[in-house]
C-alpha cells in the first residue's frame, strides 16, 4: 500500500498569489480621473482574518487585465473594509475606472513595512503631501487622529495644482473644522476659484509661512518629486533632520512580495524593505534616490 496516498494534504498557507475577492461598495469621484473604491470582503472568513497597518499596499487586479500597485488608503482602525484611491493612468487602472458598485476584484496584500506610528507616541506630527499623494497619508492621518490622545499637535499641510484636483474634499472639510488639527490646503497660483477661501500658493512657500516647529516632531513628506526637492530644504531650515522624516516610494512593482525583482534598489527590494522610508535611509541608497 503506498504510504504517500494515506497523507493528509497539510494546507496551511495561503497561496501567495492568490488574490482575495473584494466586492467594490462605495465609490467616491474624488477628482479628474480620481476615485475611491471602498472594498469588503466576499467571503467574511477573509475578513475576519485580515489585517494591516499603515503605510501598507497591495496588488489589485481586474480579471484579464492585470495587477496595479496602490496604497491602503483607509485606516486599520476602520474595520470592515479597506479603501484604495487610485489614478487612471494606463490599463489596470482603466479597467478599475469601469467597474461599478457592487462589482468584484481581486486584492493581495498587504505588504510592505509601515508608519512606526507606535514610536511616535507623545510627539507633534506634521504631515505635508501634494496632488494624489494624499492618499497614503490619508491612512496614516486617520490612524493618528483615532488614537488621538497618543500624540500631540497635528499639522497637515495640503496642496493640489487646483481646486478640482484636491482629493478627499469632504474629509478636508472636516479636518478643517477639528479643534485638534492645523490644517493649510494650497492650490497653484491660478489654480483657486473666485469662492476658494485657503490659500494659494506652493506646498513650500505655504510650509515656509506656517513654519512649524520642529521641536519634539516628526514629518511625513508624500508627492510628486518636484514638490518633495523644493520641500526638504524648508523642513532641513525649521530644524527636522532626515532622520525625522518620513515618506513612502512608488517603485514601479509586480509581485510585490520580494520575487521578481523589480523593485529594488540597490540590495533593498522597496515592496518588502518599504516602502515607507525615512530620508536618512534614502540618503543611504544609491544616487537615483
Ligand atoms: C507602493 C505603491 C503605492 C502606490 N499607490 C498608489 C495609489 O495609492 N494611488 C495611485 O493612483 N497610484 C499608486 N501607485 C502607482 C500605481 O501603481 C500606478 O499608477 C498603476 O499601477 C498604473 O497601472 P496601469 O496599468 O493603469 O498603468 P500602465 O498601463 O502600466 O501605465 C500607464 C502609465 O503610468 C506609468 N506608471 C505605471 N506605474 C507607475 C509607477 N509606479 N510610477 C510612475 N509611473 C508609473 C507608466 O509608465 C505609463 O506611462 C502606487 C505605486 C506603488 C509602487
Ligand atoms: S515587486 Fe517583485 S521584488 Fe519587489
């Protein structure tokens, strides 16, 4: 009698690249070709097992179309779902553009490192992101502002090229009501409307007239790289050394997981050794970052 026949078929892990099936609940047009996609899981094993936390990613797929790398947008104190805000910009993420509410796609993740937001108990945070690099922040944000008696001042400083290009309008709007936020939302010049009532100008001008104190506080720096350049000087100016600031890369990826290689730079693979980085960490990388 063949012994290997009597085995039990041991499954205990999950496939790697197997993706969860995420049924699209909620969709918000946040902007031109900007939209959130609150996902739930189909199946509430899946749910129930899940977690996350910020600064984390994951691949979403369309059947057919392919897999787009895209930050959890959401906070993990928001159980239930998760949330992504993407830009359509090429094939996945016109694929993704197309579905409706109620509509199935893949999710698997999460992955990466995250905001060590445990490390930054008792300090003031200033978080300062352009166009739609708000939305890894917006996970970190939310996570800080429901544990809210853990830290001290939060500043959140916010730009877009216009109006119709700010993100997240209804929670901006929210943010700008709380007590215990400072928040400056900046579009381009040329950029505001006759009704616009923030202010008008670049990211860095704004920080540099708001001048934020360093003491006892950490930044989170998310954008374009135009914006990150002409930024880091103002930051290095009020006193935040590198080591105190953090962002979070975009490498182009495909399995996300450390395999294929696509990611890295230098020996560090950004999907696994990030992507969440401080710039004293970039500094160390090679010349390209
Ligand atoms: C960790 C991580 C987090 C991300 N988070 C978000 C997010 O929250 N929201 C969001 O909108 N996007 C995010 N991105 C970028 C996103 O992955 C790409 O825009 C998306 O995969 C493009 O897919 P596509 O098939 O539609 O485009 P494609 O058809 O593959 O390409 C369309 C165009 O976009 C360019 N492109 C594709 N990927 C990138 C990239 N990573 N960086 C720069 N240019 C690129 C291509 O060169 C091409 O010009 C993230 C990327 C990474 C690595
Ligand atoms: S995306 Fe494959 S190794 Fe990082």
């Amino acid at each position: 009698m063949s012994t290997l026949a009597a085995q039990p078929v041991a499954r205990t892990e999950r496939n790697l690249y197997m993706p969860y099936r995420m049924r699209i609940a909620r969709i918000t047009d946040e902007a031109p070709a900007v939209k959130t996609f609150r996902l739930e899981f189909v199946d509430p094993a899946d749910a129930e097992q899940f977690s996350f936390k910020a600064g984390q990613f994951g691949e979403y797929s369309v059947y057919g179309e392919g897999e787009s790398t895209f930050c959890i947008a959401s906070s993990p104190t928001r159980k239930g779902y998760i949330e992504c805000t993407f830009r359509q910009v090429g094939r996945v993420t016109s694929a993704l553009a197309d579905r409706d509410e109620g509509d199935i796609i893949g999710f698997r993740g999460p992955y990466g490192n995250v905001f060590p937001i445990e490390q930054w108990r008792g300090k003031n945070l200033l978080f300062i992101a352009g166009g739609i690099a708000l939305p890894p922040m917006r996970c970190v944000i939310w996570n800080c502002l429901d544990l809210r008696d853990q830290y001290k001042d939060v500043s959140i400083v916010y730009g877009a090229r216009t109006v119709a290009d700010l993100v997240y309008k209804h929670e901006l709007a929210e943010w700008g009501t709380r007590p215990d936020v400072k928040l400056a939302v900046t579009v381009d010049p040329g950029g505001e409307t006759p009704d616009w009532k923030g202010h008008v100008g670049f990211v860095p001008t704004v920080l540099d007239k708001l001048a934020p104190s360093s003491d006892n506080a950490i930044a989170v720096l998310c954008g374009p790289p135009i914006m990150i350049k002409l930024t880091m000087p103002v930051l290095t100016k009020l006193g935040f050394t590198p080591e105190n600031i953090y962002t979070t890369l975009e490498n182009r990826m495909k399995c996300g997981v450390g395999k294929c290689g696509r990611c890295n730079v230098g020996k560090l693979y950004v999907c696994k050794d990030g992507p969440v980085f401080t710039f004293a960490q970039l500094a160390a990388l090679p010349a390209e970052y």
